[in-house]
C-alpha cells in the first residue's frame, strides 16, 4: 500500500510540472471565455469546468482502472484543435496508454466540450 501512495504522490508531482511548463490556455485562445468538458469514463461521468483565466493548456485524465499503471488519458491536441477552430462544441476520445497485468490497458474515455468566446 506504501508503495501505491508513493507513486501516487510521484504522479502528481509531474502532472504539476507538466501543468506549469504547459503554455497558459488564454495565450494560446485569446479569445476563448468558457470551456466546459463532459467526461465518460468506465460508467462514470463527471463535468471538468475549466477556469480559462489560469487554466495550463494542458488536458490529461488519469486511468480509473484500478489495475492500470503509468496510464491516462491526453486530450490536449484534439481539445486544442477544437478550440483552435473556434468550436463551439465538439467531442472525441482517447485510449488509456498505461498498462494492466495482462498487457496494454486500452480503456476508452469519450468527451463532449462546449466553449464560448468573445466577438
């Protein structure tokens, strides 16, 4: 179990050093005012409001397989991409690239963003 936390507290640790060398989202969408992403993971759904004023442009999920390591979902290209286009909704889907004891862990997760901007 100690081990488990370890690599936990190590996880967020880089997740936080990728978010902060992460170019901020307003630099990269000036003109964007609102972005809300819904998430369908594994049965589960959440919505992740994202605050655009200090938000990294930085868009990753951990695995909720339970025996998965090392996983996650990146969205950040096609979310960018969206919103790079001025999008005003759009969705798509990313493969867990962690590993399960049996090999690759594969777990699918499906998301709907909706954003706004300014004229």
């Amino acid at each position: 179990m100690r081990r488990n936390q370890e690599e936990a507290k190590q996880r967020r640790a880089q997740r936080r050093l990728r978010e902060d060398a992460a170019p901020r989202l307003l630099d990269e969408v000036r003109k964007l005012t609102s972005l809300d992403i819904d998430v369908a993971n594994a049965g589960s759904q959440f919505l992740w409001r994202i605050v655009v004023e200090r938000a990294p442009a930085l868009f990753e999920i951990a695995c909720t397989e339970p025996t998965c390591t090392n996983g996650g979902h990146d969205l950040t290209q096609s979310i960018m991409r969206g919103l790079r286009a001025s999008s005003t909704r759009f969705e798509g889907e990313a493969v867990c690239r962690g590993d399960v004891p049996l090999g690759n862990c594969g777990h699918i997760l499906k998301y709907v963003a909706r954003a706004t901007y300014r004229d």
